[in-house]
C-alpha cells in the first residue's frame, strides 16, 4: 500500500512489541525518559544580562548553521518537487519561530531535513502537513507521551534512511564533474565532511568552503577578449571560432563586479594585456556592463589612475555601458580639457564607430598637414 504511512505502522507496531515482550530486558535500546503526561509548564528563570556578551558569537553561528542547513533541505525538496522557495520568507519564518522557542525555553529551531523527508516520503505535498503534525505531536505530548519510551532506537534510525533515501542523487553530482567542477569538489567535501564529522560542523566547513570558492571567483573572475567577426558582430575570441580582434584595439571583458578587493587586479590584467599585446594597441575598451555594477570609490580612483597609465603609453581608454551611472559616478568635469576626460559609451558597437571616426579625423588631420608641407 504505497499511500499508507508505512513509517508510521512500523513505530506503532514496533513500539507495542517492545512493551508486550519487554524488549529493553534483552538489551534493545528504546527512547525512554517519558514517564509522566501533560503540557510543560514554561517559567522565565532568573537571566544575567552579562551573560548576553557570551552569547553573541555563538548565537550568530547557530543562527548561521541553522539557516544553512534549512535552506539545503527546502532548496533539496523543491528541486525534486519543481516548486520555488524564498529565503527571504524561510529566513523570517525561522527567526519568529527561534524567538518562541528561546521564550519558551525550547530548543534553537531549524528545518529538519529528517520530518520533511518523512513528510515527503509519506506523500505530503502541503503545509497542512505541518498543521497536522502539531495537532498530533500536541496531542501525543498531552495524552500518549507514556508510550513513546518503549520506542526502539534502531526503527527511528531506519526511519530516517528510508525516508531520506530518495534525497540520494549520485548521478546528479556526479555529472557535475564535466559541467562544474568547482561545484563537484564543494558536492563531495560536503557529503564526506558530513559522514566524517558529523551533520552541524560539516555542513560549516562546507559553507566556509562555498563562502572561499566564491572569494575566489570574485577576486580572480574570468575574463574575455573581444573581437568582431565577418558581420562586424562583437564575440569572444577563439582558437577557431572566426573571431579576429579589431586593428589596434583591446575591447576587454571583466566577468564579476569591480570591488575593493579585485580593481587591483583588474588593473593589472589590463596593463599586462597592453604590454604583452604583438602590436601596441592605440585604445582598450572595456565591458562596463559586466563589471560596473555599484559606485565603488576605490574602483573609480583605480580607473582614473587606469587612465593616466595608459595616457602615457599613448593608448585610449573607452567604458562601454552604463553611461548614465557611469557619467553620475564620475562627475565628469565637462568645462575641462576633452582630451583628458574618460570617454564613456553606451555600448560595444558605438564604441568602435567612436574609434573609427576619431582615427578617420585623425587620419585627415594627417593627410592635410602633409598637403600643406
């Protein structure tokens, strides 16, 4: 009968065998420790507020761990259920729940992976699923709480590995091996960390791990050069894709937002590009869309000494994008000299006209001076 509660039936019928063979006697390990029925009654103890100043690192990493792993459950279900999830209303949830239950001296709260995989395994696909296992836990808890010290540890146990046995998805990591594999390594550490350390300290150094994959990819992101192919359409360079570079023009691609931490090494990127360049480049253009996403005072002091650099070297400097912002961020001082102003443009296409007709004038300029000698 695969729409009956099978988990259910087997801790009902297991309990009742334990207590009418007095199981425990023959050495089988059992819940124990629930004696007496009734609600508790809950009491507001006598607190020190200078215990607060203890409790603040280790209430912000439970909060951390907590979160963490109620996200991994929610995200884990609803990938296999095809449903969304919005951290921001689980976050909520989870603080006002936390809040009542420190009022109440209970314990810290979390998603439980174990009771939304029984949940699941059982066919609950609502949130009256959690309404009714209040009601029956409330009831349990206020009628029945005897029984439940004759439960065996060992059916519990089995409990969770048949509920938790569809959350199995080797293939799925494994398959991340050849599309992602940062995300393999971060997959596996996670699921060995676990097994080896136990399911709260390894779901923490996953997160410190995902949280050090992702500093990587910030401070040293990928990147592209540009190049136009026989249409004149704008695209990655490759080995063998078509896609030639523009005559004289670095057009260069930062793939992640321009930071404190990582304008450093933009910069340098950009610099060894021009120096390593076969023939000197007369402008870089660089992909504002990309990278420039919030008004950071160490990138924009970072692109002016950019500027200065290449000015010296001869060579342009052209942002493609964002004029708006970008023009907004700069201050652009539009009394001064146009020569030493950043050229900004909105987009990669009217930033290579821009080249092609200053160099056109140019050209002419040169043209005519060689007339009149």
């Amino acid at each position: 009968r695969p729409n009956w509660p099978a988990p259910l039936f087997a801790v009902v019928l297991t309990t009742a065998l334990t207590w009418a063979a007095n199981l425990p006697h023959f050495g089988i390990e059992t819940v124990g420790g629930y004696t007496g029925g009734g609600l508790p009654m809950v009491s507001w103890p006598n607190f020190k507020p200078g215990l607060l100043r203890d409790l603040v690192i280790p209430a912000l990493n439970l909060a951390v761990v907590s979160f963490v792993s109620m996200m991994l459950t929610t995200r884990s279900f609803a990938a296999k259920n095809g449903y969304e999830v919005d951290a921001d209303s689980e976050f909520r949830a989870l603080g006002l729940v936390n809040i009542v239950s420190g009022l109440s001296q209970g314990f810290a709260i979390s998603g439980a992976n174990s009771r939304t995989a029984v949940n699941d395994a059982n066919g609950g696909k609502s949130q009256l699923v959690s309404v009714i296992a209040a009601l029956a836990i409330a009831l349990v808890v206020a009628f029945f709480s005897e029984p439940l010290q004759f439960i065996p540890i060992a059916v519990l146990g089995v409990v969770l590995i048949y509920a938790s046995w569809s959350l199995l998805d080797m293939r799925s990591i494994f398959r991340l091996r050849k599309r992602n594999r940062p995300a393999f390594y971060l997959a596996l550490f996670t699921f060995l960390s676990v097994l080896l350390v136990g399911i709260i300290p390894g779901i923490g150094l996953a997160v410190l791990l995902g949280l050090l994959q992702f500093l990587q990819t910030v401070f040293r992101p990928t990147e592209q050069l540009l190049g136009v192919n026989a249409d004149g359409m704008i695209h990655s360079l490759g080995k063998s894709n078509g896609i030639q570079p523009v005559d004289g023009v670095i057009m260069y691609r930062f793939n992640s937002p321009l930071t404190y931490f990582n304008v450093a090494y933009f910069k340098r990127r950009i610099t060894t590009l021009v120096d390593g360049s076969p023939g000197q480049p007369r402008w870089v253009v660089i992909d504002a869309v990309a990278s420039f996403t919030h008004a950071d005072i160490s990138v924009l002091a970072a692109v002016e000494e950019l500027k200065r650099d290449l000015q010296l070297r001869g060579i342009g400097l052209i942002l493609a994008g964002r004029r708006t912002e970008l023009t907004r961020w700069f201050r652009l001082d539009r009394s001064g000299s146009k020569e030493n102003k950043l050229i900004l443009v909105p987009d990669l296409y009217l930033a290579l006209k821009l080249i092609q007709s200053k160099e056109s004038k140019a050209q002419g300029e040169r043209d005519a001076e060689a007339l009149a000698e």
